[in-house]
C-alpha cells in the first residue's frame, strides 16, 4: 500500500512539473564542441566577435588568462583558430575582457584587449589596442605618442560608445579599484577622455553596456560591485549618471552579467542584470522608473558570470542564458508581458563548469546562433560549443546594420514590426561582462506573423524604416 501511493505521488509530482506554465522540460541545445578543431583546457575568459582580418567573415575571439588570445573562425565545418601573430595571441599577459568596434573611422574595427594581473588596483601590464595594418597587427598603444595614455589599473569590461552619434567611437574601460577610463582618438592620438565627460569614477566596475536606453543617443549602463550601478544619460555627448533617479543603483548588490533586451517586446530595451549571487534583475521602465519585473526563479540568486539575451531557437520569442561559474546555467524564454519561462536545461547545464563568459554568432551561416561559452578561473577546462534544436520549417531575418563609415553600427537599434510584435535589439557594443554578441540583429519568426517592417535608429537618433519582402537572408542597411 505504501509503495503504491509513493508512486501516485510520484506520478503526480512529475504531471505537476510538466503542466506547469513557467517549466519547459525538452532538452534544448545540443553540444557540438566537436566542431572546434584544437581545444585544449586552458584559462579562458571574455569573448567578441569580429571581423579580424577585413575578410567579411566574423571569429570569436576567445580572451586567455596567461594563455593564447584565439581568433576562432568556422571553415569546412570546422572552427580553426586563424592567427598566431604574437601581438594578438599575447599569452604572457592576462586577457579577461575584450570589445572590436572601429575607433579610427577606417571601416574595421580594432580590438581591445583588457588584461588584469591584479585583483584590484595597480597592475604590471597594459591593455591592448589591435589594429591591422596590412597584414599584421599592431598594438596602437605601443606607438610611442600613445604610451602616456596607458591603462594601467586593473579591469574587468569593455564598450564602444559612439557618444556624439557621428561614428566616432570610444572605448569605456569598467575599472576595479581606480578611475573608469575613455578612449578616443584625437587629432590622431589615443586620449583618455573620462575626466572630461565626468566618467573618472573610483568603483568596483564590472559589467557595462551602451544603446538606446535613455535617449536618441548612445546611453551606458554600467553594474558594479562594492558600490552603485551607474545609468549615464547622454547629454549632448556627455554624461550624467541618473542611476538613483531611475532606480537602477541597486547599491546592496554586486553587479555581473548585464544585457539590453526587449523584455515586453514594446520596441525599447530594456536591462537585465544579474548580481553575484544576489537577486538579479529584468528592469522595465515604467513612469521614469526602471521596475523589475523578474519572476522568483529568474530573480533567484546564482554565481552568476555572462547573462545573453537571443532567440536561439527561431521561435520568435528571445531566450535568456545565464551562464554560472561552478553552479549550473540557467535558461528562460521571454513570452509576453514578461513573463520568464525556465527552460529545464541538460545539455548545456555545465554543473561542474567554472563558466567566465559567453557569446552568440552565427557562425557557420545556417540562420542559427552558436552559442560559444569560455571557463577556467580557478581550473582549466575548454571551450564549450551549443546549438539550439530547431524546427525544420522555422524561419528567420538577420541585420546587420553598417554606419557611414562602413564599420559595423555597434549601439544602433534595430526593431522588428510585424502584426504581431514590435521587438528592439541593440547591435551589442560589448561588454556585458567581458563579452560581447556578434553585430547583427537576430530574429526569429513566430507562427503566421506576417507584415514585416524594419526601422534601425542610428547612434546619432535618426530612423530609417524599410520595408521586408523576403525572410531567410541577412540584410546590410549602410547608414546615408
């Protein structure tokens, strides 16, 4: 009799879980690390993807701490690593965030290389600045007008913010233990502009991010640790932090993994922050008030390292990947209103994965994103490689938008129109927490949606709306 009710229980326990509205139970990813060639365990850390050798097709590029920087690119069903020149690699220093955006207005972007030997403070080495001339790099800050610029406090995240909207490009560098720095090039030198914009703050930077936020122009949003988040609005090119105003300081909690998403598919993003371990937050700006409307599991505490908002599945809905460092990751798909759906994850769990960052890329040119996911920290371990299982008939639009200059629009937003939703994404200008997405919009298609419409808002405000006749393709708006 009592084996016979604990197995009613049982079956009742597991028709609960099943039945339930926030609980998806079907195995999502599968893993194909197989594909990276050569993939050593190794002490890895932050991601970007970039176009690294002006060859019109993006790499991963995979941060060591004490081991190669990797440029990691998909050919003949493989991803090769595809340089080893010594200023890019750079094996000896200790690479942890990593951003690409075009600083000087050529059409390619350079790649910074935020490098920490220390905890907090006054470190050894500098950051890097590549640049590729010809065919090999160069560190723009080794030139020797450049040297008195150097960063040399440690540091953990790194944006491109093109803060006057013309597609002049700065560097915001989220320090720990000393003053955040700005990077820009003028009159052909690398100047620190920070104290200028009144960004020279003394914080336990982390994560920070930069779009459409706040204003028509590039907005940041910085999380911190040991002290309050930063919300700078964009005035004319400068700054004002309004954190507390919007209700985004968040002082008691040390931020981490941070993204810009549309949580209410409204046509505006919106921020999702995680806290180490701490509750994290989907901020929703209701009234001039950011309100997090995170359910009890999204918000519940974790170690938490990168968070990545994309539609890996092409159903048109995003999903939310929370990657954790010696804990299991997490997965929730957005529906409407907001609401957060736990995706039950088995592959791609990683419960003894010691995860320090993560980015998506549609690597391979299928129309499904690639989730690439970098670990070590306190073990080495390789790289993991993760594909969404998707539908055969599923459908999808890519964008890609290119500012005057040629270079990818990194800080625009691209929003979806359709009959059944307005969906913002921001071209990622890095770095969450030391990563940084692919600079394309990804949509998904849902079911029967029809109507399609394009509107990009540049990084300077103004909006161009474009009309969708085709799906399944990558579309290149040039910015006039």
């Amino acid at each position: 009799m009592k084996s016979k009710l604990m197995n009613f229980l049982k079956k009742i326990i597991v028709l609960t879980i099943l039945m339930s509205p926030n609980i998806v139970n079907a195995d999502f990813f599968e893993d194909i690390s197989n594909k990276i060639a050569d993939n050593p365990k190794r002490l890895s850390y932050g991601i970007s993807v970039a176009d690294i050798d002006q060859n019109e097709k993006y790499e991963f590029i995979v941060t060591g701490f004490g081991y190669p920087n990797l440029a990691l690119s998909y050919d003949n069903g493989k991803l090769i690593n595809v340089t080893s020149q010594k200023i890019f690699s750079d094996e000896f220093r200790k690479t942890i965030g990593v951003a690409a955006c075009d600083v000087d207005r050529d059409g390619y972007e350079e790649i910074y290389f935020l490098n920490t030997d220390t905890y907090s403070g006054t470190k050894k080495y500098s950051d890097r600045l590549i640049d590729l001339e010809g065919n090999k790099f160069l560190d723009m800050f080794e030139i020797e007008k450049n040297k008195k610029e150097l960063n040399l406090t440690a540091g953990r995240s790194v944006a491109c913010v093109d803060r006057k909207g013309n597609g002049e490009y700065g560097i915001y560098v989220s320090n720990y233990g000393g003053p955040t720095r700005f990077y820009e090039i003028e009159n052909n030198k690398i100047k620190d502009k920070s104290a200028d914009l009144n960004l020279d703050k003394v914080t336990g930077g982390r994560a920070v991010v930069s779009g459409h936020i706040l204003t028509d122009r590039s907005d940041i949003f910085a999380a911190n640790e040991r002290g309050a988040n930063f919300l700078l609005k964009n005035n004319n090119g400068f700054f004002e932090d309004v954190a507390f105003d919007y209700r985004v300081d968040d002082v008691i909690q040390n931020g981490r993994g941070t993204t810009l998403s549309d949580i209410l598919y409204r046509g505006r993003l919106d921020i999702i922050s995680g806290n180490w371990q701490g509750y994290h937050r989907a901020y929703v700006l209701r009234d001039n008030k950011f309100k997090d409307i995170g359910n009890i599991k999204f918000d519940k505490p974790s170690r938490i390292r990168t968070i990545i908002s994309a539609d890996f599945d092409n159903d048109g809905y995003d999903e939310v990947f929370m990657n954790n460092i010696a804990e299991p990751n997490k997965l929730f798909r957005i529906k409407e209103n907001g609401i957060f759906e736990e995706i039950m994850l088995e592959t791609g769990l990683e419960p003894d994965g010691f995860g320090t960052g993560a980015a998506v890329a549609d690597i391979d040119g299928d129309g499904i994103l690639e989730l690439l996911v970098s670990r070590g920290e306190s073990k080495e371990q390789s790289l993991t490689l993760y594909k969404a299982k998707v539908k055969k008939d599923s459908k999808y639009l890519r964008i890609k938008p290119l500012n005057k200059y040629g270079a990818p629009a990194r800080g625009a937003t691209v929003t979806l129109i359709t009959d059944q939703r307005k969906h913002s994404k921001t071209i990622d200008a890095g770095s969450g927490y030391l990563c940084q997405m692919e600079p394309v919009a990804h949509y998904g298609i849902r079911k029967n949606e029809k109507n399609f419409k394009l509107e990009v808002k540049w990084t300077n405000g103004k909006k161009e709306l474009i009309n969708i006749s085709e799906l399944n393709k990558t579309i290149t708006i040039k910015q006039k």
